[in-house]
C-alpha cells in the first residue's frame, strides 16, 4: 500500500517557464489534459503555479509569470500521503509539485492521486511519451490512430508529427519523425497518398493497425527543426509486422 508522496506521485509532468507565452501555456495544458502546471525559472527552480481558470480570458501574447500563483507550494517526495493531502486541504489547491532536495523539481502530485493512495489503489496518471519533453515550449499531443476521421484532431499549422507503433502489450516505439509547415495536411498526405519513402510507404502499408500519430504546434523555425532532427535520433528500427 502506499506510504509517501513518491509512490503515488507522477514523475513525467508537463511544466511551463516564466516567459512562455500565454497562448503556448494554453495549447500544452489542453494537449496533456491537466488543468495546471508548475512554472519553473531557467534553472528548474519551481517558482509558482498556473491554471487553465488563470489563463484562459488572457491576450495570448501575455507571459505565465504575470499570472502564476507564487510562490509554490511544494512537497517532497518522501513527505507522507497524509502531510501532502493536510497541505493541499488547508490551501485549497488541486496538486503539489514534488521537489528534490536541491529545490528542483522531480514530478507532481494531484488530489486525485493522494486520494487513491490512501484508499489503497493504484495510481493512474495520463499515459506517457517517453523522449518527447524535449523543451518545455512544446507538448505533443495525445496519440490518435493514423485514421483520416482522427486527423482533425492534430495541428492546423506547423510542427512535428511522430508516427508510433503501438500494439497492445508492446511499449510505444517511435519509428517516424518529420517536421511539417502544416501537420494536419501532413497526415492527410499519409493516409491518402503514396509516400515516395520506401521506409515510410512500408510502415504505413505493413503497420497501419498498429500505426498512430503524436503531434505538436512549433511556429518557431529553428525550435521546429531542432526537435525534428531529435526525434530522428530517436527513432529505432522497426519496419512493421513480416
């Protein structure tokens, strides 16, 4: 059963930094589902809270750090459920960011979490994208099936997509990584056109049951294309089923 903040607490979390721009803040709170995160200074250093109630009637071009809650409240993640829950009651609030010792952050725990823990069950965070919090300006999505009536859901304009095998009880293998001047017609491409890549062309036709797509809004040029080339590192070998 669990004892502590760290048994419960989810260790891949979705950040913002001070200077981000409001409508960003917004694109990644509703991409990842949470209706807050914790907003960190260059060095990680935790340095308040934002919500989606904060930000939602702004000008998209104001900064989070005009708006975040601060300073933070934080926990650590020995601290027990009940001393996480006692702080989250008294203040009224809906996570903590867990901490380590050197003040940096480590995960984030809801009261949803600190809830099921102490009634003995699971925890059950949103399903992770290992390798694709490569900055915190860019939040990809969740995954949808390469299907043209999921499509609607990616982009309307430049970013990368990632193409991800994914077949139940297998981990998510990332094995296609592009930039796109407008990932939405990106995809249409996908689905309704032969690719010229052999690679490509073979993981569509070979994999298309298992094949889904992840995607990100990138409007900035150099940050677009550095992402992409780091995804490509990423990508493994994987060429669908024989």
């Amino acid at each position: 059963m669990a004892k502590t903040v760290r048994d419960v607490m989810n260790h891949e979390c979705f950040t913002l930094g001070v200077n981000d721009e409001v409508k960003q803040a917004l694109s990644g709170l509703i991409a990842f589902g949470v209706t807050g995160a914790p907003v960190l200074d260059a060095a990680g250093q935790v340095l308040g809270v934002v919500s989606l109630m904060d930000l939602v009637e702004l000008d998209g071009k104001e900064h989070v750090g005009e708006h975040m809650s601060a300073p933070a409240i934080t926990t650590d993640a020995d601290a027990s459920l009940e001393k996480a829950a006692r702080a989250l009651v008294t203040r009224n609030l809906h996570r903590l960011a867990v901490v380590d010792a050197s003040g940096e952050i480590c995960g984030v725990v809801s009261a949803t979490d600190l809830l099921r823990g102490l009634l003995g069950l699971p925890p059950r965070h949103p399903r992770a994208f290992p390798g694709l919090d490569l900055d915190p300006a860019v939040a990809f999505g969740n995954g949808a099936r390469l299907l043209t009536e999921e499509i609607s859901s990616a982009p309307d304009g430049p970013g990368v997509l990632v193409l991800v095998h994914h077949a139940r009880g297998d981990a998510e293998t990332i094995v296609w990584a592009e930039e796109a001047s407008n990932v939405r017609t990106r995809l249409y491409e996908l689905v309704a056109i032969p690719q010229t890549d052999a690679r490509l062309a073979a993981l569509i036709t070979k994999d298309h049951e298992h094949l889904c797509f992840r995607a990100a809004s990138v409007r900035h040029d150099a940050l677009r294309k550095d992402v992409a080339r780091r995804l490509r590192e990423r990508v493994e070998s994987f060429s669908g089923p024989r």
